[in-house]
C-alpha cells in the first residue's frame, strides 16, 4: 500500500537531479495523471492507492536517462490537441503554437489554399485545417516515417489533409496559386549545440534540427525562393525562425522582392516568426 503524497515524492526525488523544478514536479504530476488517473487534488489528498502499474516505473526510468516525456507517453499536447509523436518527428513546441495563432489571426478570410513545408507530426497543418475549416490544407516533409505519423494524426483527428514526401532543398513545390506558404524548417545551427540540452540532443531527430554553421538560412531561402512561384500575388509567406537571425531573414526576404515583411516576437520577447507578402 502507497499513498498518493509518497508515490509523487518518490517519483520526484528519482528525476529531480535530470530536471529542475518546477519542470520535475509537472513530469510527476503528468505521469501520475497519464498511467493512473491521479490529479494534483488527489495527491493533496494524500489517497491510498493499492495497485502501481509496471508502466509507471518504467517511464520513470526512461525519464531518468533523459528521454523526453512526450517520447515517452508518445503523446504531445498542441493548440488544444493532442498529437501522437515519436523520435522520427520534433515534439511541438508552444513557439510554434504561436505561430500557427498568428496564422490564424491575420486570415479570417475563407478559401484559403495553405501549404506546410517540414510537416514532422503534422502539428501546423492539422491545426490550421481544424481551426480554419473552410481551408484547403496541404503538407510535405522529407520523412516517410515522419510522414506516416502526420497522416496517423490527421485521420485520428478528422482533418482533412493532402501530404507529399518531397526534399525541398531538390525538389519543386507540388502546388500552386498558395494563399499561405508557411514552415518552421531546420534552423538551430551546429555552433548552438552547446546551449542545447542532453534530452533533445540525444532524442529527438537532428534532420529537423540543425543546420550547417556556414549557410543557416538554406532552407528559408530555399523555400523563400521557391514560394515566389508557389504563392499567388498577395499571397503570404510564413516562418519560425532563429531568435538570434531576425535581422539577417529580414534582408534576405526583402531581397527577393516580399513586402509587408515583420518579425514577431513569442512570449518570452524573442524574435520567433517571420510574415512577409508576396508582391
């Protein structure tokens, strides 16, 4: 017999060294809510609990090597959804649930033709579809295994999207006459490893991580480009970007001749997404 109160101190203190508080008591209370139904009412309560399941001790031990919980439950909350991930796909982060609420934001018009470009677990364009009904919705990425999860999460949440398996770095953009073109592509660069922590180094995909040191931009410019001809006029241009590259993307879409563009910051003031239209 374990109480409620000793199961999450146990817990705790076994992942307290790999995360700092208050991270280490919000993995606690997710795990106990994910494997036994428990809220942070029920462990205030200090209940009994009778039976712990083997599955609990084993996604603690995955969390004491580092492996992130998302990995772990192979679920990841986004935008009000919950979206099924593994190691081929990044988790979503809530930057990028920001961008896709800008996207929402500035087009309340119906219509709308929109293509993602690095779909991963299908996050952005599920979202847009299921927030923007009226949209058609399309998505391409790199990856078979990512792209398989993207259409697992699609069907399971009833959107309605069309997905390509495309290398945008060789290939061209299977669509035209786009309303949005938006994508939150690879841009963390090698030198910037060091700043990274051990769980996302050692578990989640570098293909959609990281860029090389000497051309950082090549998939923005590369989609920027590209976009010239996928976007109709007027038509608009969406990125996550590099906090620390805002001004360098800035130069490099007004170069291609995209108006109106803006850097808008995420919650934290960092400069995190890229608008621009195209001319």
């Amino acid at each position: 017999m374990i109480t409620t109160r000793q199961l999450y101190n146990s817990s705790h203190s076994k992942i307290l060294s790999i995360y700092p508080d208050p991270e280490a008591q919000q993995l606690v209370f997710w795990l106990l809510e994910h494997f036994l139904g428990l809220s942070r009412a029920d462990i205030i309560r200090d209940k009994a609990i009778t039976e712990v399941p083997e599955a609990l001790y084993l996604a603690l031990k995955d969390l004491e090597s580092g492996k992130p919980i998302q990995y772990i439950l192979g679920l990841a909350p986004f935008y009000g959804r919950e979206f099924k991930v593994s190691p081929e796909v990044l988790i979503p982060r809530n930057e990028t649930e920001e961008l896709v609420h800008l996207i929402i934001q500035e087009n309340q018009q119906p219509n709308l033709k929109i293509l993602d470009i690095g779909t991963g677990s299908g996050c952005i364009p599920i979202s847009l579809s299921l927030e923007m009904p009226q949209s058609e919705v399309q998505a391409l990425d790199i990856s078979t295994d990512a792209l398989a999860i993207a259409k697992d999460n699609a069907s399971r949440l009833n959107a309605k999207i069309n997905f390509y398996q495309a290398d945008i770095l060789n290939d061209e953009i299977p669509a035209k006459d786009l309303d949005i073109l938006v994508s939150n592509p690879p841009y963390v660069r090698d030198l910037e490893k060091s700043m990274m922590r051990s769980n996302v180094l050692d578990h989640e995909p570098n293909l959609a991580l990281f860029v090389r040191d000497d051309d950082p931009l090549i998939f923005y410019r590369t989609i920027a480009q590209k976009g010239l001809k996928a976007l109709k006029p007027g038509g608009k241009l969406y990125f996550e970007i590099n906090e620390a590259l805002g001004e360098e993307m800035i130069e490099l879409v007004k170069e291609m001749g995209y108006l109106e563009v803006s850097i808008h910051k995420d919650l934290h003031g960092k400069d995190r997404m890229l608008s621009a239209t195209k001319r």
